[in-house]
C-alpha cells in the first residue's frame, strides 16, 4: 500500500512539475512578446493600413480585416462540406470499409503539413486556377484554408451529432417523421452548439496559419476594397476586389517583420503577434464559454 502511494505521489510530482514547466514557458514566450508589443499598440497603429503609414510598416488595420475576413470565408467554405459529410458519416453511411476509408482520408488531411497543402494551392489555384481566382487573392487562400480546417469542423460536428440521444429520434421516427425530417429538426438543432464550437475553432485555426497564405494570398500594404475594374485577364473581364485581389494577415506581417529586419521594426512585428494571440485567445474562451453553457444547459 506504501508502494502504491509512493508511486502515485511521484507520479502526481512529475505531473504538477510539468504543468509547471508549461505554464512557465508560456508565461515567458507571453512576457517577451508583450514587452516587446505593447510599446507600439495604440489605435494609429491598430487601424491604419500600411500604405498610409510613411515608410513601410506602422499600420497593421489592413492585416487585420485581412485576417478576419480571410478566416470567415475559409470558415464558410468548410463548414457546409464538413457539417454534410459528419451528417452523412453518422447518420446514411452503412458500408462499414467506406466509412473506414472516409475516417482515413480525413484524418491524412488533417495530418498533412500546412506547407503540402499551401504548395498544392500555388499550383492549382494560383497557377492553373488563376484566369478564375485571379492568382495570388481571397480566393485562392480561403479554398487552401478550407482544407486546412475541414478536419477540425468535421470532428467536432461527428462529436456533436453523437451526443444526441437516440430516443429523441425515435420518438421523431414514430410520429412519422422520415430521416431527413429528423435530421434537419431533432438532430442538428440538438448538436448545433457542439456544431458551432467546431466552427469557431475552425476560424481561430485558420486565423493564425501562415504557410498556406502565404503561398496562396499573397500579401498587400493596401486595406480591403470592395469594387469591380477591367481586366481582361480574368474570367468576364473583370477583376472583383478584394475576392481576386492580395490581401494582408497579421501572420504574414510577423513574418514581414523578420523577413526584412532592416526595412520593419521588429517591435512592429511584436506586436501584430500579440494582436494575433489576442485574436486567438478571444475565439478560444469564446468556445469554451459554448462549451461551458451547453454542459450546463
């Protein structure tokens, strides 16, 4: 018995040590970047657009919208696909080596680095796609991204819907009500916040990616516009901003900030990581406070 306690007394040391470690090098990795960062955060700097800035750099408004609008369309994109296939996993799908086969496709997708999936976008939606995205642009990074986060959706949209209890779509079953009836009004509706976190997560995981926007979006000193101009390159003749246009995120701006030390501050770059991780931690504690009201609803 003085073993077994021994035992789980270390056990419990190492644990708490490693914790410890963690929490000690998070802190630090936090430290170094919000001492470096805050000095250069102000609303100038927050919502300006580089090119209005003298010089390059001093405004980070246009990685901003960039990042935000790049992780919703990549999120929009994904969670129909994902939504439908974890409906059509776990609900129509009866061939038990295709299911296995599906399980593995995702989750090779799911493992494949991010620089695979950016260099397959370069070459299909920026090289060979481009009289239709218009290369480098929205498009091409959020189709690349859609990739990405599919995988995160699609799990957590499988979770949510095994989560619903199999007597409520009974009970829909014997009032007469078919599978798709069940499915749109008693199955969806009860996963929908397990739905939702998978969505979020999606977004702040597409947020934060650098090597598949990098190579797919490019990157613009300019902020987002909204406006259609001549351009007999493309398909119809015209060019749609910002959806075939570059655009910046704030990943690409950190890595701006290093790429070219000489030209960028690299408290500039310090920065936009703290606004990055802010961004980051905001959608993670917004998913965990779904998380926590659904446990206790």
């Amino acid at each position: 018995m003085d073993r077994r306690r021994l035992e789980e007394n270390i056990f419990k040391g190492i644990s708490y040590l490693a914790g410890i470690i963690s929490g000690l090098i998070l802190i630090v990795i936090m430290g170094k970047i919000a001492w470096a960062g805050i000095p250069y955060i102000n609303w100038y700097f927050l919502l300006t657009s580089e090119n209005e800035t003298p010089g390059i750099g001093g405004g980070i408004g246009n990685s901003i919208a960039g990042t935000f609008v790049l992780s919703v369309f990549a999120t929009a994109i994904a969670s129909p696909l994902a939504v439908g296939l974890a409906v059509y996993m776990k609900r129509y799908a009866k061939n038990r080596p295709f299911i296995k086969l599906v399980d593995f496709c995702v989750e090779v997708i799911s493992g494949t680095p991010s620089i695979v999936l950016g260099a397959l976008g370069i070459l299909i939606l920026v090289f060979y796609l481009r009289y239709y995205t218009g290369g480098f642009s929205l498009i091409s990074g959020s189709i690349a991204l859609s990739l990405l986060i599919l995988p995160v959706i699609e799990r957590a949209a499988e979770q949510a819907i095994d989560r619903v209890p199999k007597e409520l779509e009974e009970a829909s079953y014997a009032l007469g009500a078919n599978k798709w009836e069940t499915i749109t009004k008693i199955t969806l509706p009860f996963a929908l916040s397990g739905i939702i976190t998978g969505i979020v997560l999606g977004i702040g995981r597409a947020a934060e990616e650098s090597a598949i926007v990098i190579m797919t979006a490019g990157y613009s000193i300019h902020m987002l516009s909204f406006k259609i101009v001549p351009n007999e390159a493309l398909v119809y003749g015209v060019k749609v901003y910002p959806f075939q246009a570059l655009l910046a995120t704030l990943p690409i701006t950190i890595y701006n900030s290093y790429h070219y030390p000489t030209m960028v501050d690299q408290g500039e770059g310090f920065a936009a990581a703290l606004v990055l991780i802010g961004i980051v931690m905001f959608i993670n504690l917004g998913t965990r406070l779904l998380l926590r009201r659904r446990r206790i609803g």
